[in-house]
C-alpha cells in the first residue's frame, strides 16, 4: 500500500550533498503536503557523533537563507526539523546498522497507519566506494521485513564508476543485493523542467514530428557552460574530470531524449527501452572529433596534482548510426571556468534550398531549448525585415518560461526526483544496462585520456574554451547566426 509509515533515511547526512540537496528537496516536498507528518521521519546516518539537535541546527542554515524569512517559513522549518533523527555510525558496522534498524521500526511502530506496512527510502549521499559495503548492510539489517506491504528502495548518485569496467563491477554487486526496480540511480538533469519537457514537446507536437530526422536537422549542439572552476573541490573532479562529471551522464540523458524514438507509451521501461537503443546506436568516438581543454590555475589548487592531465573542458562530436540520424553529428560541450553559465540545446535545420532571398548568410533556422537559466524555448528564423523595404533578418519566436508560467515555481530536479523514488517512478532514473552502455560510448577515449595519450589545450578561465573547440564546431558545419 502506498500508505503507512514512511522512512526516508539519508546516509551520508552531514555531507555537503546531503545538506546542500537532500535535505532541502525533503524540506520543498514537506513544505507542499507530500510528506505528511502523520507517516512520514527522516533519519540521517553518518560517522560523525553528533546530537540530532546538532544536525537539524547544521541542516537549518541550508533551509533559512535571509534574515527576512516569513514567519511561516521559520515555523515550517522547525517542524521539518523535528522529523529528523539521527544515528552515528560507520559505513561497515553492523553494530551501528542494527541500531538504525531498531530506530527505524521504533517509528514504524508508532507511526503505523496501516498496519505493519513500512516503506523504507534509503537515500545515499556517500562517495560510491561506499556504495557495495553500505548496501550490504542495508540489505543485510535494515529491509522492511514486514509481510503485510511496503518496500525497500536505494537511491545513488553518480559516479557511478569511473569506466566500464569499474561500473560494471559495481552495478554486479549492488545487483546482487536489490533488484534492479528497487534501485534508483539519480542523474539530476532528468529532474530538470525543460529535460523532462523534451519526451512532450517532441511527441505531442505535428510541427516536430516530420521535420526532426536527418533530412531537415543538419547538426545538434548540447551544451554546458560553468564561468566558475573546481575551486573547493579539485581533489573530486581531477580523478574524474569534465567527461565523466558532465558529458558521460548529464549530456548524454539529454541526447537520448532528443534522439529516441517514440516510446509504445510513458511506461517507464518504454521509454528507457527506446533511450538504450540511442545509446547502442552511437559509434565509436573520433579521436579528430574530439577537443579537451583544462583552464589555466585549476592545478594552482592544492589538492589537484602539479602535472594533472585531466580536462576541465570537452567538446565531442557523436554520431549516431541509424536511420532517423545518420550523419548528423550531436556535438556535447562542457566546460568549467568559461565565460558564462549555461546549458542550452541547439537544434540547427539546414539551409533552405533554392535560396531566392540570398539570406542564407544571416543564419539558418535553429530551435533552442535553454535548460538553465531562465528556461525558455525560442525559434531562430527569418523574416521579412518590417519596413519598405523587401529584405530579410533573423528573429525568434521566443517562448520564456519567466514570462509565459509568471508565478509559477518551478520545482528542484532532487525535489521532483525525490517524489518520483517514493511514488515508485523509475521513468527519470538510469537503468543498469543504460549505463553500460554509456560507458561503452566513453571508455576508450577515457582510457586515452588517462593514460597520458591525449592532452588537454590550455584556455584562459572566463573564455569560451579552447579556440580548436569553435574550430572543430565549424568543421560539423554549425552555423553561426548573424544580425538578429
Ligand atoms: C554535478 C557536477 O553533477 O552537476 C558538478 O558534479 C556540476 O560539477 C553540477 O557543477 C551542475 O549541476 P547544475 O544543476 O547546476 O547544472
């Protein structure tokens, strides 16, 4: 039943993830009624020995950012937080595991609306080599054992590994322990409005349908765009660099929803079914369709290595072999420290054919779906220049999410994928064999990379990347739009 007790258990809690995200995604979904205080605790679990009240003052900072919070607010925070619990211990005691058991059905207990039933949500905001030893002990102590309903579910976060190999050793063991519906492995571009927008707008629309192929796109850009470095985090990133913490994931989810075809229906294995298919579609990378770059100072910061090799930015041209795209290239594009903060998609339409208007110059007609910020969609075509005169220019139908949804907030991707896990949605979250396969698209180039054999080109921080990644855009054979 999806009623009865529910427990939200985040490991990891005094993380900086936890209380940057987590904590705030449950503090929005209780704020508008999706976790009733009659059914609902929230435990977090980690090594550090603190009280609950030291937790809740620590996570408090996270949900109360101005002196002018409304009085509302600061009342609905101090109930939020008087749901939390925590309990200390390390990510491999038992001793420590059976207590959060015991704490857990102590509030099963008491909270039971429908008898017996638990549902136990274990959220972990951990680095991944805990991931095997704390599933493990979740598994092992911590399940609903209740026969009269509920369920157990986990929810991980990238990375997921850091190639095939390491990935697929980790899905082997967590398979091991919980089915692959119990599993949610969080990618948070899936919860984000305009990504989420994508399955709508390219299938519920005539305009779309006929033209989004081979034969009227000429190339696709995915791009995203950081002006800030790693500063704070080096140590993190330059083991895993701009492939495996933007493009390998976030990029690649939202390819795959622009080049799916149409799902039987919204059922989410449907949809992830048509979303391996894109991924086993795509071919071997190019080395010459390829630019890495890492900005100047990322190795002044101490915890990154003098001589790093890792890339801050990439861009990398995808080919996709099948009927709908081949010899379109999906150009993916990230980049920390760059002149602004980004993510865009653009679809560009090739040239018109028997151009009477010799307006091909101004730029073709592109179709954009800003991610952030400030989500909107705008149309880049020509018009009749208003005048006189019988010229032409470039300008946009612009659908701005600002303008057009006034007054409306638009949730966080952790809070709507938070939602998803405990209504049981595996729709926006990565099956196991869709990240098999996205590392199968990586591994080799990854491989090069860390073994020393390809070089990223120095940028300056606060530019557009190296100027070979415009180059090879061009060599794809984007067009810049002029004039509008
Ligand atoms: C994370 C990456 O997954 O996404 C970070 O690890 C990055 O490096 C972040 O800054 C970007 O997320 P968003 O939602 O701000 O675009």
């Amino acid at each position: 039943p999806e009623s009865g007790s529910l427990s939200i258990i985040v490991l990891g809690a005094s993380g900086d993830l936890a209380k940057k995200k987590t904590f705030p995604a449950l503090f929005n979904l209780y704020r508008q009624g999706f976790l009733p205080p009659n059914e609902v605790h929230i435990f977090g679990y980690a090594r550090t020995k603190i009280s609950d009240d030291e937790l809740r003052s620590r996570i408090r900072g996270y949900l109360v950012h101005d002196k002018g919070a409304s009085s509302q607010h600061l009342d609905d925070v101090s109930k939020f937080l008087q749901l939390i619990k925590y309990v200390s211990g390390s990510y491999d005691s038992e001793d420590g595991f059976r207590l959060l058991d015991k704490e857990i059905s102590k509030h099963e207990y008491s909270k039971n609306t429908v008898e017996g039933s638990s549902r136990r949500l274990f959220y972990l905001a951990l680095p991944p080599s805990v991931y095997p030893s704390v599933c493990k002990m979740v598994r092992t102590y911590c399940v609903n054992k209740s026969d009269l309903g509920g369920w157990t579910r986990i929810v991980v976060e990238k990375p997921f590994g850091k190639d095939l190999e390491s990935a697929e050793q980790l899905s082997s063991q967590i398979g091991e322990l919980f089915e692959e519906p119990q599993i949610y492995r969080i990618d948070h571009y899936l919860g984000k409005e305009l990504v989420q927008n994508l399955l709508v707008l390219r299938f519920a629309n005539r305009f779309f349908l006929p033209l989004w192929n081979r034969d009227n796109i000429h190339n696709v850009q995915i791009v995203f765009r950081e002006d800030f470095g790693t500063e704070g985090r080096g140590g993190y990133f330059d083991e895993y660099g701009i492939i495996r913490d933007i493009i390998q994931n976030h990029l690649l989810q939202v390819l795959c929803l622009v080049a799916m075809e149409k799902p039987v229906s919204l059922k989410p294995e449907y949809i992830r079914d048509e979303k391996v298919k894109v991924l086993q579609s795509v071919l071997p990378i190019n080395d010459d369709e390829v630019v890495l770059g890492q900005y100047e100072g990322y190795r002044d910061d101490p915890t990154v290595p003098d001589q790093s090799n890792t890339p801050t930015f990439a861009t990398v041209v995808l080919r996709i072999h099948n009927e709908r795209w081949e010899g379109v290239p999906f150009i993916l594009k990230a980049g920390k420290a760059l002149n602004s903060r980004k993510a865009e998609i653009r679809v560009q339409f090739k040239d018109v054919p028997g151009d009477i208007f010799k307006c091909k110059k101004q730029g073709r007609n592109e179709f954009v779906i800003r991610l952030q910020p400030s989500e909107a969609m705008y149309m880049k075509l020509t018009v009749k220049k208003p005048g006189l005169e019988m010229s032409t220019v470039q300008s946009e139908l612009d659908l701005s999410y600002g303008q057009r949804y006034q007054g409306v907030t638009i949730p966080e991707a952790y809070e709507r994928l938070i939602l998803d896990t405990i209504r049981g949605d595996q729709q926006h979250f990565v099956r196991r064999d869709e990240l098999k396969a996205a590392w199968e698209i990586f591994t080799p180039l990854l491989h090069r990379i860390d073994n020393g054999e390809t070089k990223p080109l120095a940028y300056q921080p606060g530019s557009r990347g190296p100027a070979e990644a415009d180059e090879l855009l061009e060599k794809a054979g984007y067009v810049q739009t002029h004039g509008y």
